[in-house]
C-alpha cells in the first residue's frame, strides 16, 4: 500500500504555529503516513474572528485553488496528490466546505472532528453529560456556541439549545499570544478559563478549542482530573482523517 498523503493547512499566515503542530501530529505515529504542512501565504496572523475566519479563507483559496476551464475551482497539481486534507483553525472554517468541492478525498477540520469525538466519549445514557470548549479570545464564546448548535442542529432552541455542550470559555489570549506571552501567564488564563467551564455543567470531556493550544493538555488535566477526558483538535482531526482514509470512505 503506498503511503497515506495528508496535507496539514493552518489557513494563518503564522508559520511558527504550523510548526508547532509537527512534533504533536508525529507523536501519533501513525504508520505508512506522508504528512505536507501548509501555511496561508498572506492573511491574518490570527483567526480572531468571522471576518478573519473570511480572510484567511480567501488567502488559501486564492493559492490552493486554481480555474477549471470546465467550470468551477479545482486544487492546483501540487496540492491535488493528497489523500486527505485537514484545516487546523478551530471553527466553522470555511475552508473546509470550499476543499469539500474541489475534491473527493476527505476533507476534515479540527473544530468539527473534537466535536464528534466528545460525543463518542459521553455516556449518552446520562442526560447531563456533556462536553465544553476552552478557546483563546472572548469572541469565539458566541462564535464556537453558534457552531455547536449548528453542527448539531439544535441552534435556536431557547435555553439549553445546546443540550450535549456545557459551553465556552476563554483565555482573553488569542493564539499567537498563546506562544508569545509568558508561559505562566498563559498557563493561569488557560487554567481559570477550564475552571469556569467546569462549573458550567456536568463537563466530561474538555475540548482544546484552538491548534494553539497543542499540548496544553496538562495543563487541563491538572485542573479537572483523570475522570474527565481531554480531547486536542488537531489529534482527533487527524485521527478522523486516518480512519476516513484507510476506511475507503
């Protein structure tokens, strides 16, 4: 079998943050897998925001895609030889709906993968347990919670519409501060942020809600034990991606 080709895509423009994934996406070690690493040629440093998450998927599209002269966007030669592609922005990316149409290899991201792997980690038999998110910046408090309902269809249902997620708290950091500012600091924020999502619900899986926040996770577990699993986007992504491959879907 030749080996599995996955191209990693941080769709910042931030190349020290796309480095930062390597060592945790090879401490996998997934066997037979060619990894690729993209970063966005131009665009925001950080994904902060909607009109950054707009921005940043203009910048990638305008370099990974090119004019099909039989109508649409198609990827370039150089980056079509993938078996799969992976967008490590934790959000509703839209980069991840725009690959999905100029390609049949799977197309995951990181937001969307935590999000099926908390649920395969409830005991849905419980009512009351549930999953919630630890991002960087206070806008994405409305931004991720927006969609969880939307991927789980249940926005716009009054209180609770969230049902199986306790919520979102954050760090007031956004993810390039996540490396710059003094790790202890970073470290205080992200632990109060995990602290105030614990109080929000009956919380038993912990999501990591940004690639910055790449091996943060013991940090989090210093906060809420071994009884509550700690899931980082980048790894479910790529785990996603793999089974999604290997499984021919």
């Amino acid at each position: 079998m030749p080996p599995i080709r996955i191209l990693i895509i941080n769709p910042n423009s931030t190349s020290s943050m796309t480095y930062a994934l390597k060592p945790l996406i090879d401490s996998l070690e997934y066997t037979n897998t060619q990894y690729t690493y993209y970063t966005a040629p131009s665009g925001p440093p950080s994904i902060n925001n909607t009109a950054d998450i707009h921005a940043s998927t203009a910048a990638c599209l305008a370099d990974l895609g090119a004019f099909d002269p039989h109508g649409g966007t198609i990827l370039r030669s150089e980056h079509a030889a993938h078996d799969g592609y992976l967008v490590a922005c934790y959000s509703r990316h839209g980069l991840v709906t725009a690959l999905r149409a100029m390609t049949t290899a799977p197309v995951v991201g990181i937001f969307e993968a935590s999000v099926a792997a908390a649920l395969q980690l409830l005991d849905l038999e419980y009512e009351r347990q549930q999953f919630g998110i630890v991002s960087t910046g206070a806008a994405w408090e409305v931004l991720l919670g927006n969609a969880v309902g939307l991927l789980l269809g249940t926005l716009g249902g009054g209180e609770g519409t969230y049902g199986r997620c306790a919520g979102v708290e954050t760090t007031g950091l956004d993810a390039t501060e996540l490396h710059s500012v003094e790790q202890g600091e970073v470290k205080r924020r992200v632990q109060e942020a995990v602290g105030r999502l614990m109080e929000k619900g009956t919380v038993k899986v912990v999501l990591l809600g940004c690639a910055g926040m790449a091996g943060m996770e013991g940090w989090v577990r210093e906060v809420v034990g071994e009884r509550v699993r700690v899931v980082d986007g980048v790894k479910a992504g790529v785990g996603a991606l793999q089974g999604l491959i290997r499984g021919s879907f």
